[in-house]
C-alpha cells in the first residue's frame, strides 16, 4: 500500500514548535508495521516532521516526491529515492510544478494521510483530488485535534467556506480612496462582479496614492477569493457532469494559478490582482521575501 503524505506548508504556534500529535505517529506506526510506502514531499513542514520520524524509526520504504529537477531537492534526511515531477514550456509557474509532483503522489497512492489545518489551498485540493479517484484519506484535522475519514468530495463541504462577494460600501471606498468621481461610482455598482473587480483594479493601478494604501485596496480585493470554495466548487461540478480525469486536474491548476476555470460564469481577474499585490508587496515589504526555517543543520526555503 502506497501513502501519499499531504500537509501544510508552515504551521503557526504560539509560545512554541509545533510537533507530530501522539496519535499521528501511532498511525505511523501502525503504517510501517503494514509495510506501507510513503510518498512524502520535500517541501512543507509537516512532510519535514514525517521525514524526521520515519528516519528515526530506521524505515526504508519511503519515497520523497519533488517538484522540480534533480538538483531542486529541499529535504531528503533518509536519503531515499525520489522522484521528480518536471514541467516544461510557456506558461510554468511555481505553482505548476508543485500541482505536477502533488498530481503524480495523488495517482500513484492507494490512500492518502493528510495533516491539515483546515484553511491551506494545497492540502484540500488534494483530498478533493484523491476523493475524485475514490481513495480513502485519513485527515487530521490539526485545529480540532481530531481524526475525520473522508471518502467522498461531499465529505470536506463543511470545510470550503462562503463565497465572499465586495459589498456596495467597500465598492465605494476603494474607488474613494482613489479618487473616482461619485457618477462613476454609481455606475459600477450596478455592473456585473468581473466589470467591477476589472474597474477597481484599473482604478488602484492608476491612483496618485501611496503604495502602502494600493496593497491594503489590493489586499481587500483578494480576501474576497476563497480558493477552496472554488476548488470544492469546480471538482463537485466536473465530478456531477462526469468530466474527466484530465479536465478535473486542468481546473485544478488554474485554480490554483489564480487563472479563471471557466464554464461561461463570470471570470474574476484575480491572476492580474494577484500579481499587482505581489509586486507591490515586495516593494513595500522586502524582507518579508526571506522566509525559510531550519531543520536540523539544513536550511530550508520556500518560493
């Protein structure tokens, strides 16, 4: 039986590092005592702290999955064989490649330990993944501190969260801070959400107002995109219409590079406004840009 280990990228505690739970190493355990395979990243913290595990208790059947080349390894402590997941050609992103190695761990697992916190995108795209080839996934919900056995999409409804729309007021405000005259204002109220996402981007580019006051407009426009409503939303509508494996895996990378999925529904600029924020932000913010964390002796750093 092969396992696909699926965890969240960085985990915030106070007053302390977070560890493995009791309860997931005993289910660690009770996997190697089967003689499972571990399919684990070399990338997120959780896959760091399993890593740290099955090196300690000496086990071999372990293969690290990494999103790139073969010189892009993070963090292999056993050792083990690994394999990499390359994308090439217009259009690859950082994104891709990790959606390409999560991709290949999806189809190449029986079942699937998912370590979550119950917000990160890449976690909960991958259960719905995983789901979709009707695989098993023991979920621990770290939050919660509880166990959930997911079988079906419908299983993780409870997690996608609402769809969160701009209100009239916070339409007004970001165009007043911009300084839109008030006809206008009234306008683009009345328009359609793609219209008025476009306007209000178009409105903050063009401002004669500080950077600072462009990445707090951009960054109420993006608390408005809730990744794993759309992502339940788009696998539970291509899995109700019979899509295919394929079609479903596209959706989920545009998803997930912030591009729109389509369907004839109202196509939200967000890749755009995305990458204005992350401009912007690193113009502001530089040293925010160096993040990584140490585990052991290696020091490991994120895109």
């Amino acid at each position: 039986m092969k396992v696909f280990v699926s965890g969240i990228k960085r985990i915030e505690k106070d007053g302390g590092k977070w560890a493995l739970p009791d309860c997931v190493c005993a289910y660690l355990d009770e996997l190697m005592a089967d003689e499972a395979e571990f399919l684990v990243d070399d990338q997120s913290i959780v896959a760091a702290l399993v890593q740290d595990y099955l090196k300690s208790s000496k086990y071999k059947k372990v293969t690290v999955c990494v999103a790139g080349g073969k010189n892009w390894t993070k963090l292999n402590l056993g050792k083990w064989d690994e394999n990499h997941s390359c994308v090439h050609g217009w259009g690859s992103t950082v994104y891709s490649h990790g959606i390409e190695r999560d991709f290949s761990m999806i189809e190449n697992a029986d079942t699937c330990l998912a370590i979550w916190d119950g917000k990160d995108f890449n976690t909960y795209a991958n259960m719905l993944c995983i789901c979709v080839l009707r695989k098993p996934v023991k979920l621990y919900l770290i939050n919660e501190g509880r166990w959930i056995d997911v079988n079906s999409i419908e299983d993780l409804s409870e997690f996608k969260g609402p769809n969160e729309e701009l209100s009239e007021d916070e339409i007004f405000d970001v165009m007043t801070c911009c300084k839109v005259p008030n006809e206008t204002m009234r306008s683009v109220v009345k328009e359609d959400d793609e219209y008025v996402y476009q306007m209000l981007l178009d409105c903050i580019n063009q401002a004669d107002i500080a950077l600072e006051k462009k990445l707090e407009l951009l960054t109420l426009l993006l608390t408005k995109q809730n990744l794993n409503h759309e992502v339940f939303c788009s696998v539970e509508r291509a899995v109700k219409h019979g899509k295919s494996w394929k079609i479903i895996k596209h959706d989920v990378r545009a998803i997930a590079d912030f591009r729109p999925v389509g369907y004839g529904e109202t196509e939200i600029p967000w890749n755009e406004i995305r990458t204005n924020w992350y401009v912007i932000d690193k113009i502001v913010h530089p040293r925010k840009y160096a993040k990584y964390f140490v585990f052991g002796n290696k020091k490991i750093t994120f895109e």
